[in-house]
C-alpha cells in the first residue's frame, strides 16, 4: 500500500494532466533517441560534415524563426487540438524521410519541413494546454509535464546510446522508423483528448486587442524570459568546456552532473512552480532564477584555481544551482504566458513567445563560451550580470503587458458553441500558459522537432 500511495503523489491530480505527461513522456522518448544518435546519423548516412549540420540545423531555425508567429495563429483559426494532432502526425512522417536523405540539400529540405511543422504544432499544444485547464491548475500541470519530460528524454538517451554501442549499424539505422513510431503513437494520444472546455473565441462585432506583436511588453517579456533559458547554455556547454579545459575535474564528473540535473529536474520541478500562476509569483520565480543562475557563475569561476575534491565539489554545486534557476525560469515563464496573453489568441501568443525566446537566447552559446574561456572570472561575473538585468526588467516589460491588454480589452469571450460551461476570464485575467516549447529557445542541436526547451510540455 506505501508503494502506491508514495508513487500517486508524484503523478498529477487530473485524468488529463496524466494523458498530456503520458504524451511527455512518448514524444521526449522518441526525440531523444534520435536525437542521441543524430550526430553520428547525419554524418555516415547523409553524408555530411560537421560544419553542415550546423549550416542545415540554423537555415531550419530560421525556418520556424521566420513561421512561428504565423503558424501560431492556425491554433485560433482552426482550434489547437485538430492542429496539434496534425502536426504531431506530420512530425513522425517526417523522420520517415530520414533514410531516404542524402546530401545537403535533401537535409535541408527535412529540417525546414520539420522546424516549420514545430512551429506550429508547438504553438498548437501551448494554447491547447491554456485552454484545457482552468487557471489554478495550469501552472502545476504544465510543471508535471516537463518532468515526464526529462523522464522521457532520460530513456531516449538510453535507447540511442544502446543503438550506438552495437556492433553494427543496424541500430542507428532503425532509430528513424522507431522515431516515427513512438512519435505516431504520442499523436494518437493527442487524436484522444478532450476538446479543451475552455476555448475562448471572440463574439461577432465585439472589440478585439490588436495583433500580438503590437503587445511589445508581451514580446519584451518573451525576449527577457529566453535571456533567462540561457541557464541551459551553461548546463549544456560552457561549464562542461570549463570542466575540461579550465579545471583538473576528471571528465567523467560530467556523466554524474547530467545525472544529477535530470533527478533533480524530475522531483522538484512540481514544487518550483508554486505559486508561479500570477503575474507577481511568476515575476518572483524569475528573481530566484536569476539568484540561482548568479550563483553558479560565482561558484564555477573559484574552480579555475582549486585542485581535487574541492574542484569537484564546487563544480558539482555548481551544477545544482544553475538546475534550480532551470526549475524556477520554467515556472514563470508558464506563469506569465498564462497572465498575459490574450485568451482569443492564444496560438499567436505561443508564436510570439517563440520569436521572443529566439531573440534573447540564441547569441549565447557563442558569448557565454567566449566570455568564461577567454576573461575567466570577470567574464563570469558578465554572465551573472546578464541573468541579473534580465530578471530586473521583466516587471516593467510585463506590467507593459498587462497595460495594453487592460487597455485594449474585450468583453468576456463566450464558449464555443455547444459548451455547457460558462466562458471563462477575460482579455487580460490570465488564462493561459505552456511555453512554445524545451522545444524550444534553447539552442537546438539535433532534427526538426527535436529539442528540449525549458517551456516544452511535448
């Protein structure tokens, strides 16, 4: 009996919480099977470098850069579920193509396909995710959806790194159809869901807030969010480069720091999203984000001059408290997604997020790397001071936010048709929020649709 009760508290209330972390859980799997073995995949079977990929993965970025607002709005035109599950199946179609691909053109061909596709079925799922729970159970939701998340991605890693240990190519050469199979089945999921009860569409002849890029605190909070997902880019790249190339660390302390950032991932999150769901708590959770982000540049940067366990243990603490502001930039940004988009367009907000989280996230790889390698310790204290003016200016940009949303307001949306329940919030009371994506505006490393973003609900 203790082993159930024990194992209930760690699954979500909801029959659909549970549906939508069980689809987590299949679309990260699949994608991180892939995507494990997407390396060596793109250089031995399609026949390209190095420098390739990295050509062909940001033409597709700038593919869904260029879309994301656009395809945002076929959520509102055409309702997110029947979008959602279109782009989901179209998703696993496309890694059907994979075995057929040779050469850099074909490459390209797949990565556009596939990053426009996300585009819009990442908004697709953000909105649908908006509409389906009511505004109390959203932010809680969306955080039991990025652990199964990380569970999912977890056994991904593992099936591709089997696939990779085999003898032969056969593995490898599998991961596509197994892909696309996996990801079909989190599609048929996504065919089983409810209609979302709390679809918002604007009455005939009522006032109607302007296009979502005329929201520029909206936008503005979107770009200050993904300056803060840039925790990732120290998780992923720069402390790993600082471990080996700056620290007598051995290199298999990184396997353990990755461990460590999926388990913690997994049983904190839920917790690291209370109180997330107003504007106030989301803007607080970004302040902790920041403190924790500004705290591993100031422990990471001693361990350039400490030797043994010391440098071990910094860089292990490290590790830690750049996955606490992980946890906490993932809650607000779900919260203020919720409070600050306009419930009638919600799928075009997701757009805009997305371009948002774009904008403020994908020059940091290259500065972050280049400020901790080259200015070591004052090059860390940059980096903190980044993650610090970020935090600082989400209040006034959100406040923007909500200004014009107060000012452009609409009436109550009514219910779709044939919707018993009564409509639900307004123009501005907040009532939406699952990111775009880690899907996401972390930078993207592997095929289309392929991604981990700290706002990905799958």
């Amino acid at each position: 009996m203790g082993i159930p009760r024990a194992l209930e508290r760690l699954l979500p209330e909801s029959r659909l919480a549970r549906s939508l972390a069980l689809r987590s859980v299949l679309f990260a799997m699949g994608s991180g099977a892939f995507l494990t073995g997407s390396a060596f995949y793109f250089t031995h079977f399609v026949g390209l470098s190095a420098a390739r990929v990295g050509l062909g993965l940001t033409i597709g970025g700038v593919a869904s850069f260029v879309t994301a607002v656009p395809l945002g709005k076929l959520s509102d035109r055409f309702g997110p579920r029947p979008v959602w599950f279109a782009c989901a199946f179209l998703a696993a179609l496309t890694f059907l193509a994979w075995p057929f691909a040779h050469g850099f053109g074909a490459f390209v061909a797949i990565m556009v396909v596939g990053e426009v596709i996300d585009s819009a079925g990442s908004a697709a799922r953000g909105a649908y995710t908006l509409d389906a729970f009511p505004r109390e159970e959203r932010v809680r939701s969306m955080a039991f959806m990025r652990s199964a998340l990380n569970i999912g991605f977890t056994v991904g890693a593992l099936i591709g790194g089997l696939a990779l240990a085999l003898p032969t190519d056969t593995g490898i050469k599998a991961l596509p159809y197994a892909t696309a199979l996996v990801l079909a089945l989190g599609a048929l999921l996504v065919l089983r869901l409810p209609e979302p009860g709390h679809r918002h569409v604007a009455e005939p002849g009522a006032p109607t807030t302007g296009a979502a890029l005329r929201n520029r605190g909206y936008l503005l909070t979107s770009i200050m969010s993904g300056v803060l997902t840039t925790n990732q880019v120290l998780l992923n790249v720069v402390i790993p480069l600082w471990l080996v190339q700056e620290t007598d660390a051995p290199r298999v302390l990184l396997a353990w720091l990755f461990g460590t950032n999926t388990v913690l991932a997994v049983l904190f999150q839920v917790p690291a999203s209370r109180g997330a769901d107003t504007v106030p708590g989301a803007l607080r959770a970004s302040r902790v984000s920041a403190g924790f982000f500004t705290l591993s540049c100031l422990i990471v940067l001693f361990t350039h001059s400490t030797i043994g366990w010391v440098t071990i243990v910094l860089v292990w603490v490290g590790h830690v408290t750049v996955t606490g502001a992980e946890l906490f930039e993932s809650a607000s940004q779900w919260g203020l997604q919720a409070e600050l988009s306009d419930p009638t367009r919600r799928g075009e907000y997701q757009g805009v997020s997305r371009v948002g989280f774009a904008i403020g996230s994908l020059w940091a790889p290259a500065a972050y790397t280049w400020l901790a390698m080259n200015l070591h310790a004052a090059g860390w204290v940059v980096i903190a001071v980044i993650a610090v003016a970020a935090a600082a200016g989400m209040g006034p940009s959100a406040r923007a936010a909500e200004r014009y949303l107060a000012g452009t307001s609409a009436p109550p949306s009514a219910p779709l048709p044939n919707d018993p329940r009564p409509a639900y919030g307004t123009v501005g009371s907040g009532s939406s929020g699952c990111g775009p994506g880690r899907s996401a505006p972390y930078a993207r490393v592997g095929p289309p649709g392929v991604s981990r973003m700290p706002s990905a609900c799958g």
